[in-house]
C-alpha cells in the first residue's frame, strides 16, 4: 500500500500535492495532537452520553423529567415498583390503593379501601350502591310485615297466612312456581250438613219447567202429595179427573175398592172399608144384594142418617 505521505527533508509532502503546499513537520505534529484532543473530547461525550442514556432507561426520566411512551409497553413479566400515589384519573396506583385479587379464590379484596362513585346496578350480576341496598331493606320491611296468603310458611315474612282446605272437603293444587294454585271442591265432599237450611216440610228442587236454581218446595197442609199438575211441580191433591195423571193399578177392598179396574153403574162404596163392600147391582146375588143393604142400614142408622 502507498503511504500518503512523503518525507522531503524536514517536511512532509502529501501525494499529488504540489511541494508549496507540503505540511511541516510541525505543522502536522500540531495537527494531529488537536484531532487527538478532538478524539478524546469526542469519546468522552459518547461515554456521558451513554452513561446519561443508561441512567435513564435504569429511571426511565424523560427530557422533562416525566417519559412519554409512544407504543405499548412490556414489562416483560417484571414488576414495576416503589410508586407514588397517583394524582391523575389515569396514573398508576400501587397495590394498597387497588383491589386485590386471591388468585386462590379468584376473589377481588378492596382491602378495607371505599368503592365510591359507582352507578346503580343493573344485572343480576352488578354490584349495587348504598341506596339500592336501603331502598331494598326498607321494601323488605314493608313486603315482610304485610298480611300475605302463601301456600306455605315462609321465614323472610313475619304476618303471612297459610292457605288449607278442610280435609275431605276443599282440594288445593299448587302446580308450582310462576304458575297457578287451583282450589278445588272434593269430590263428594259437600256433605248434607254444610248446604243451607231448607223451609219446614219442604224438599229441595226446582218446580218450574226450565232450568235454573233450585228452591225450597213445601207442602202446605197434611195429606198433600208432591205431584206434577200443569207443568209445575208441588204439594197437592191428586185430581184422578185429569186423564194426565199416572194414577193406575187396582184399589183393593181392602182400602175401600172393589179389587176390579173398573166399576158398574150404581156401584157405591161405604164408609168402612174394613168390614163393608162395594154394592154390585148388576154381579152380586139378591142374598149378597139384602147383606149389603142391611150392612147399609145399619151403618146409617148408626150415623143418625135414618130412624
């Protein structure tokens, strides 16, 4: 390799360089003495720089004493320790001032620290404030003192009344939560005793030809039989001259008939169905025609009827 310069006597004289413009030999050992110093002050910078570089990344100190981060920042699964406590909404706060979180449970702890300035909850899941909790009490104390009928006995009311039915008698069919209770009449369950009293000598019925409530239908006076006469149903003589009735069979002697399901002409009845008969003009014989005529007068002599 040339060398860039060439001694000349007490000169020295660059390469292509006219000799009127050589460098002294002091003139280059002066030179190269303040590139030396110019090195040197150089260096030293570069190593307060670094050593002021270092120094702030090991404080993290911005220009103005406060870093700016452009990007996010890793720490890398370090911690970031001794904080002040915060003076913005968005400084970082160290972990007395935060909540906590077990990660054995899973559980956040506010370590004894307020939660304040928070808004009313929604969700089942949201976390409620001071005056839902005592709006929630006092409609408690209110829903808990009411007179309530529930199905069973609960122990968050204090006046409840529990709903029963007489056994045998009323039937209750819960069909659960959000759904209905039915109350039922058993079957058969009305016994004679529990419907209102009726009038004296008087049975339960409806006596008009229609459908609707029932009602009391009493006899008037003795001997009245419950019958059907002119489309209404009640107490009262049997008339056998209404070809409606259904009055059949034969009357006996026995009680004041002849035994026959029809009678002659001029047959009559006496007055004791015991011991007399019925007159047969037409069937009887003259000696039963004379017994039944002397029976006759003597049951009118007896009566005062004939002398």
């Amino acid at each position: 390799m040339p060398r860039p310069l060439r001694q000349t006597g007490e000169a020295y004289q660059l390469r292509g360089v006219p000799s009127e413009q050589s460098l002294q030999a002091t003139d280059f050992a002066d030179m190269a003495r303040k590139m030396v110093q110019a090195l040197g002050a150089l260096v030293q910078e570069q190593n307060a720089l670094l050593a002021r570089l270092t120094t702030r990344l090991d404080r993290l100190e911005g220009l103005n004493g406060t870093p700016v981060f452009y990007s996010a920042v890793n720490a890398n699964g370090m911690q970031v320790t001794n904080l002040g406590d915060p003076v913005d909404d968005r400084d970082a706060m160290i972990k007395a001032l935060a909540l906590a979180m077990d990660r054995s449970t899973g559980q956040f702890d506010a370590q004894g620290v307020r939660i304040t300035n928070g808004a009313e909850g929604i969700d089942i899941q949201d976390f409620v404030t001071v005056s839902q909790l005592q709006q929630n009490q006092e409609a408690n104390a209110l829903i808990t003192g009411e007179s309530f009928v529930v199905i069973g006995a609960s122990g968050l009311l204090t006046a409840e009344r529990v709903l029963t039915g007489e056994a045998t008698v009323i039937t209750i069919n819960d069909a659960g939560a959000g759904s209905t209770v039915t109350i039922e009449v058993t079957a058969a369950g009305i016994t004679h005793a529990k419907i209102q009293n009726s009038a004296a000598v008087s049975v339960l019925g409806r006596s008009a030809n229609s459908a609707g409530v029932k009602a009391d239908i009493a006899a008037a006076a003795n001997g009245n039989v419950l019958r059907r006469a002119a489309n209404v149903v009640g107490f009262g003589q049997v008339d056998l001259a209404d070809g409606t009735n259904a009055v059949t069979g034969t009357l006996g002697t026995g009680n004041g008939g002849r035994g026959a399901t029809t009678g002659p002409a001029g047959a009559y009845t006496v007055a004791n169905p015991t011991t007399d008969r019925a007159l047969d003009v037409t069937g009887d014989t003259l000696a039963q025609g004379l017994a039944v005529l002397g029976t006759l007068i003597a049951d009118l002599q007896a009566w005062g009827a004939i002398t």
